[in-house]
C-alpha cells in the first residue's frame, strides 16, 4: 500500500477519484524503467537504489507516480538485510568498547578500527574498512538490496491502481459492501479476511438476493487512527475475488492531500464495484476446505436426486457475527436447507461451530457429525438440533443427508 503523502485523487461533487495509472505505452515504460532500477542495485546499498530513484525523478512531473511505484516495489519484491560477516550491533559494542579507552579523537579513527578488526576476525580475517562498514549496516539506508523479484510491468500498473483505492479507506467512518449471488468459496474467504483483519460488520440478506456487509470505519471508532483503516485497506483485495458487488464509503475530508480545491462539504463519497476492472493480487481462493466437502461433494454428484448442491453460497448471521454453511440443498420445486460438515477435531473448534450453530436459531440447518469426534469431552451437547443430525463414519453418505432434507420437505419445515 501507499503512504498518505503518495495518495492521488480528485474530488467531483463530493466523490473521491483516485488515481489510476492506464496501460500505454508510456506507463508500461516508465514501470519497466522503475524495475530495471531495482534490479541494477541488487547487492548495493539501499542510499544508492535512493539516489538512483531520485535521478529518475528529476525533472518529471509524475514524479510522484514514480515514488508510488518503488515504493509498492521497495515493500512488495524486495528483500533488504545488513551486509557483512560480523552483526552491526557486535562492531558496534566492539569499537565503542576501544574508542573508551583513549581521548576521543580523529586521529585515533583508523587505529580503534584496526584494533576492532582484529578482535572480530574470527571466522574470517576482517579490514578496516570492512569494520567501517559494517558499523551501521543494519541502519534502513545502509542495508543491502538481497532479493529483487521483479513484477510484470502490468501488473505493477495494476497494484498501484488498486493501491490507490486502498487508500481511499484510510479514513473512512463507514463502508457497505453490497454482495451479489455469486461463486462457491467466494463469500468464505471474504469472511475470513474480515475475521484475518479483524474487521467487525454486521451481514443482512439471503443467499438469492445478495448479502450487505456493514463494516465500521477508522473514523467511526479510534478518533482518525489509520491502523484499523490499514486493515480495511487490506481487505479490498479479497472483495475483489468476489464475483459481483459493489462498495461505498463514507470518508472524512482530506483537503490537505488535494491538489486542487476540491468541494464535497463535511463528508467525501468513495464509490467502487466490480465493474471497475481493479486486479487482486491475493490468491484465488480454493474450490473446497477439506477431503470431507469434496468427497460428498463428488458423491452427490453422482446422486440421482432432484435436490441441486451449491457451495457456501449463504451466510447467516449470528450475535456477534456470522457463519458460512459448506453446502445449500435446493429443490427445484422450492425449498431449501443448510448443510454443515463438521469433522474437525479440536475442542474449541467444536464449542464454537456448535455455539454458532445453536445461536442462528435456523431450523433449516442439517448439521453431519463425524462419529470419531468426541462431543461431549469438548463440551458440545447435539442434542439442539434433534434429528436434523447426522452422523457419519468416514465417509458422509449424501442419501443419509437428503432423506432429512426429504423429511424436512415434506414437514414444510423448509
């Protein structure tokens, strides 16, 4: 992400605009430039990467474009460490320790640095000059560029654009985010960068017609600290794995960042949704959790039901916060149930599954147990959810969960 200073945007009736960087010729040029700079230093010190960028700047008008796209490199592909056989912090003690004992002078400079090089020559034999610089090696500027792993130029185009929108959210007081019906395993991973970030919203709505995430904003709660509004920043990369949505924030204005005067009132809007074209550079989420989801998931496939199987396709809420179920049995002549899987063994995982579960007050909840889980010495009593359970040895048989789901049906409890 981008530091406040590096932040660019424009403010039209109210709505924030943040910058973005289209792929021509002459952008993708200037990120080939940016990245050849980098790689050229590999192995120097980081004041020399520095002067390097600055000679680039020289002149340019973008020059803050430039500032943003080292400084996304400078933080995302590289890997700077202290150079030298002997850690800073021991020269350090080492020289001091010599420097003591005789008036402090320039003249004794080279005589104290000769004497710490034979002291510290242990491994290996050690100069002068090699003490010299590993005196603050360890010092942000003095350190050494490592690793570089060079993006794609577009792709480097495409992280400073989403940068810039991630920093929208540094100071908003509120965000709603609208979710559309979408993709298996998409609402599960945006729920768990929320809970990853520890973000806290409230969810409404129903798997048909999309679900609405209200997430509070720095603003709203610690008085304009940007740490929580980093978090919020964070999580936009995983809201765009979702498949369709939308996003508006309420922002504080920051009229000490516009370039120009800029209207808008109390309160600035900041306006996003799939649409937008903004590229994630998190990992695609994973078709299924676990062997157990996949399993039945391949089983019932071979099922000849009129029941569909859809994945993770409804979140329900719950005081405190929300559950995903792994699977949705619907029946083309309406009704549908929840289905949830539980075969993970830790305790505290079992108390909160269950706790969850029983706080949803859903009696479309079909909850399959396995039997080799002990319920009762991690506190769990099953008995909430009747004959809504069942339980399985290995392997969940799906006929065992749609003769409940047939039962439930035809109680018209669903």
């Amino acid at each position: 992400m981008l530091p406040t200073e590096l932040l660019m945007f424009r403010v039209r009736g109210g709505v924030v605009e943040p910058r973005r960087l289209r792929a021509t010729l002459g952008t993708l040029r200037l990120a080939e430039t940016v990245i050849a700079t980098f790689a050229a230093n590999v192995g120097k010190r980081r004041e020399e990467l520095d002067e390097d960028l600055r000679a680039l700047e020289a002149g340019r008008a973008d020059f803050k474009v430039l500032r943003g796209l080292a400084h996304l490199l400078t933080g995302g592909s590289c890997t700077f460490e202290a150079g030298g056989a002997v850690a800073p912090g021991a020269v350090r003690a080492k020289v001091f320790r010599l420097a003591q004992a005789s008036v402090p002078s320039r003249h004794h400079r080279d005589l104290v640095l000769e004497q710490a090089a034979r002291a510290l020559s242990v491994t290996a034999p050690l100069t002068a000059g090699d003490v010299s610089a590993a005196l603050y090696a360890d010092l942000p500027d003095q350190q050494t560029l490592t690793v570089f792993e060079p993006p794609e130029p577009l792709a480097l185009i495409h992280r400073f654009d989403l940068a810039q929108a991630q920093g929208m959210l540094y100071r908003a007081y509120s965000v709603v985010v609208t979710a559309q019906r979408n993709e298996p395993a998409r609402y599960k991973q945006l729920l768990r960068y929320t809970k990853f970030f520890g973000l806290m919203l409230t969810v409404e709505g129903d798997a048909d017609a999309g679900f609405t995430l209200t997430l509070d904003g720095p603003a709203s709660l610690f008085g304009g600290t940007t740490r929580y509004g980093l978090a919020l920043a964070k999580f936009l990369p995983a809201l765009l794995h979702v498949t369709r949505w939308d996003l508006t924030a309420a922002l504080r204005p920051r009229r000490d960042l516009a370039p120009v005067a800029v209207d808008g009132g109390n309160e600035w809007l900041f306006q996003l949704s799939s649409a937008d074209g903004y590229v994630s550079h998190y990992p695609e989420p994973t078709e299924h959790d676990s062997a157990l989801e996949s399993g039945f998931a391949a089983r019932f496939a071979r099922t000849d039901t009129p029941w569909v199987l859809e994945r993770e396709v409804d979140l329900v809420p719950v005081p405190g916060g929300v559950i995903l179920p792994d699977f949705r049995l619907v029946h083309p002549a309406g009704g549908s149930v929840l289905v949830e899987i539980v075969g993970y063994w830790r305790p505290e995982y079992l108390r909160r599954k269950f706790e969850g579960l029983r706080r949803s007050g859903r009696a479309d909840v079909i909850v399959c147990v396995s039997e080799r889980l002990n319920l009762e010495r991690a506190g769990v009593d099953p008995s909430d959810f009747g004959d809504r359970l069942v339980w399985f040895k290995g392997i969940l048989n799906p006929k065992d969960v749609l003769g409940v789901a047939e039962r439930l049906r035809s109680e018209g409890a669903i």
